[in-house]
C-alpha cells in the first residue's frame, strides 16, 4: 500500500520503488509508530473529529496489531514503502473503512518525524542504564584498590606514582559525563511534533498539547516546519555516543596495553579472551580492540549526517530518510560495545605486584626526591639538578632509587639522611598527595563516597 497515488496515472519503476523504500529498516520502530498512532487518535476522538465509535474501532484494531507483531503471529511485509503503510493497510483489512480516518490531521512527514523521537528516546534510557552499570564497575574497582600502586603516565612515560583507583576514577568521571549530555540531548528533544503536518500544520481543531501529554512529552513543538525538519536531536546523539566511544576506546587502549607481556598489568578473563590460529601462546584483548575499531564507524555516522543534512532547505526532503539507519547502527554499535567492555572490565585481574614494581623501576618518585631536597632547605632548580644525576646514577647502574645506598646519595648530595627512603617509598608518595582529586587515601575515599552518593540517586 501507498499513503499517496491519486494523482498518478502509472506505477513507479520497481527499481524506484526498491529505492525509496525503507520499511526495511525503519520497520524498528513500529511499536513508536502505533503508539503515536493511538495518541493521535484519541486526541481527535477527544476533539470530535472522530466519532467514539470510530475512535474506539481504530484503537482496538492497533492495540491488536501491536500484539500481534509483538507475539510473532503478524511478520511485517517488505512490500509496504515504509511502517506507516503497512500499520495503515494491515489497520484498514482489518476494520475497514473506519482504518482510513487514521491519518486524519497529519503527515508521515510529522508521523515519522514523531516516531523517530519516540525510539530515540527510549535507546537514550537504555544507553544511559548501560552507562550507569559501567560506573557501578568502575567504582566497585576503585574501592577495592586505593592502596594499589602503579605508575601515573604522560606521553606514555613514567611519571608519578598512582593508584589503581585514582586511574580509575578518572574513567568514572568521563562517563559520568555521558550521562550529563545523554540527559541534555534527551531534555532538548522531548518536544511533541505530531500535529505539525507537511509543514504547515492543518486546518483540523487539533490539540496538539493532549497529544504531547498522552506521549509524555514535555510539550508540543513551537513551529511546524521546524517540527519536520528538525534532526538536530540525532546529531547531539550521534556527538554523545562518539564521546562515549572515544572514552571506551581510550580506556581499552591502556587496557590492551596493560595486556601485554611488557606491562603485565592485567589479565583478561578467558570468556573476554580469544586465541591465534598458530600462535598458541597467544590470548588476545579481541573485545578492546574491537571496541577501538569501532569508535570510527560511530565517528562516521556522525559525520555522514552533518553532510546529509548541511544543504537541506525548509521544510522536509527525503534525503532526511537517511538519518535512521545511520543513526540504529550507531545505537546498537555503541551498546553492544558499553555492555562488552563493561563485562571484560568487571571480570578482569589486577596484578598489583607487577604495578608496583613497574612505578618503582620507572622513577616515578623522582619528584618527590626532588621535594625532599626542598623541604630541606634546597632550592628547587638545584634539586631538579640533583635528582637528575640521581636518576643518570641508577641508569648507568640498573637499580631504582629506593636500591641506591645512603652512601650512594650523599656522594651527590651530603643532604640526604636516612629518612629519604621513607620519603621516596611508593606509599608515601601516594599518602601525601590528598588534595580533592590527588590520589592519596583520604583524598580517594572522599571522592568514593561522591561517587556512591550519584550512583545512589541514579
């Protein structure tokens, strides 16, 4: 069935029809598609456009259709254009002519517009308890591992020791983030847009503002040619998923090279591991990889709908029928990856031992040596110069600073006593750095309990 035709006198070329049909993917939202269907029709029983016993027929016959679809006992045909055709002419065979006042006072310009919005913002919830779970790992890491030292990078060299949930908790921080903007996308886009028409809205009594609050909308869109050809709802979400992308492909990045037999930091539990055709010593970190590699195809869908959309003049044009199945492979992409990641990450294993030992080997209390020196009447460019010979010293020498003799130290410098190693130590390099968001203990605990707080009233 075709919502249009009056005014043509052949069929259009099959080809045709194969191109501009979409029912092959938009058909995913035929749930969003009947409920929309059911507002509007109760708001024009409400209004008197239709008679109860129409509105009434219209009802049951969808509220049947939906269980249908959803029971299996109804398969949609792809031989509809799109959605909205097939509900309609399945509605029509059913309870015949009252079927054809479904699409009274709207547009599929305005109907698809709606049930884009409806979908979006059910995936938006469902993205956004993905998330939420994800912090609820992160943070159950981080409570676990406040005394569990490693090493701070910067341009992937050594810098200053850490822990494992000051690391973390920067992690935790970008995805609390997600959520910020996933909830201002969601705020910005709540606006109804059934009742807008082509582009001009109608000539029909309609209450546009019931129809909004049957759909739990905030409220009906303000101009009509607006409402059709507003898509920048899924621009922000394609912008919000590519963030949330680049922070899991960040995260899996370390995690692959945490993985690997120079760092030996981690080790990936077998269900998140896969292994080589030939190597048999191998086990790969596939689900990071996999998660890195498809950051890009998110970034591409972003991409592909600021151009589709960048030359469109007012109102709507069908080049806007290529935002969807962008924008569902986005969704599903950026999902499967949240719910991956999220299980690799809760089933991982820290190696503490080799943490440790790897933020001692890399000089990571350099600065700290350098402080001691300060704190002992050194100025702090003269200190700077100290620690670097100590540092030249343990290189030549192949030891850290905490294996260097006293004697060692004060042939550089007569300052150093006994107490520099207690200075240097991996714990007290931590414990003395509590400043809000340091990684020293109180400093952490503090932020932990901010942390079980948000996920509490989340």
């Amino acid at each position: 069935m075709k919502l249009w035709g009056g005014r043509f006198t052949k069929d259009t070329n099959e080809l045709v029809d194969q191109f501009n049909a979409s029912i092959s993917f938009d058909q995913r939202f035929w749930k969003e598609d009947i409920e929309g269907s059911i507002a509007h029709v109760t708001m024009l029983g409400r209004q008197g456009i239709l008679s109860e016993d129409e509105k009434d027929q219209i009802i049951a016959g969808l509220t049947g259709i939906m269980q249908d679809i959803d029971s299996g006992k109804l398969v949609i045909s792809d031989e509809n254009e799109d959605i909205h055709s097939f509900i309609e002419a399945t509605l029509i065979s059913r309870i015949g002519e009252p079927g054809k006042k479904l699409h009274t006072g709207r547009s599929r310009n305005d109907q698809v517009a709606l049930d884009m919005k409806l979908y979006t913002r059910n995936e938006i919830k469902e993205l956004d308890e993905r998330l939420l779970h994800l912090l609820h790992t992160i943070n159950n890491i981080m409570k676990d591992n406040v005394e569990t030292y490693m090493p701070g990078f910067t341009h992937l060299q050594k810098a200053q020791p850490v822990t494992l949930a000051h690391h973390m908790g920067a992690y935790f921080e970008m995805f609390k983030r997600d959520r910020s903007r996933l909830a201002d996308t969601f705020k910005r886009m709540n606006t109804c847009p059934l009742g807008s028409g082509a582009l001009a809205g109608t000539t029909y009594p309609l209450d546009r503002e019931y129809t909004a609050e049957l759909l739990s909308f905030d409220c009906a869109t303000n101009n009509s040619m607006d409402s059709v050809s507003d898509r920048d709802y899924l621009v922000e979400l394609l912008g919000d998923m590519s963030l949330i992308m680049m922070h899991l492909s960040r995260f899996s990045e370390e995690i692959i090279l945490w993985n690997s037999n120079e760092y030996g930091f981690v080790e990936i539990d077998d269900a998140y591991s896969t292994g080589s055709s030939i190597m048999p010593q191998k086990k790969n970190p596939d689900i990071a990889e996999l998660v890195r590699g498809k950051t890009g195809r998110v970034y591409g869908a972003l991409m592909s709908l600021l151009t589709t959309l960048k030359g469109i003049p007012l109102a709507y044009n069908k080049d806007m029928q290529e935002d969807k199945e962008m924008t569902f492979d986005a969704i599903d992409t950026v999902k499967g990856c949240i719910a991956l990641f999220d299980g690799m990450l809760e089933t991982i294993s820290f190696n503490n031992d080799n943490m440790e030992a790897s933020a001692k080997n890399g000089f990571t209390n350099a600065t700290d040596a350098a402080d001691y020196l300060v704190n002992h009447g050194v100025a702090f460019r003269d200190a700077h110069g100290i620690v670097g010979q100590l540092v030249l010293y343990c290189v030549d020498k192949g030891i850290a600073l905490d294996d260097m003799t006293i004697e060692e130290y004060k042939a550089i410098s007569p300052v150093f006593e006994e107490d520099i190693y207690e200075a240097i130590a991996m714990k007290t390099c931590v414990e003395k750095r509590n400043t809000k968001g340091a990684p020293g203990p109180a400093s952490m605990m503090s932020i932990i309990e901010e942390n079980e707080t948000y996920l509490k009233n989340n």
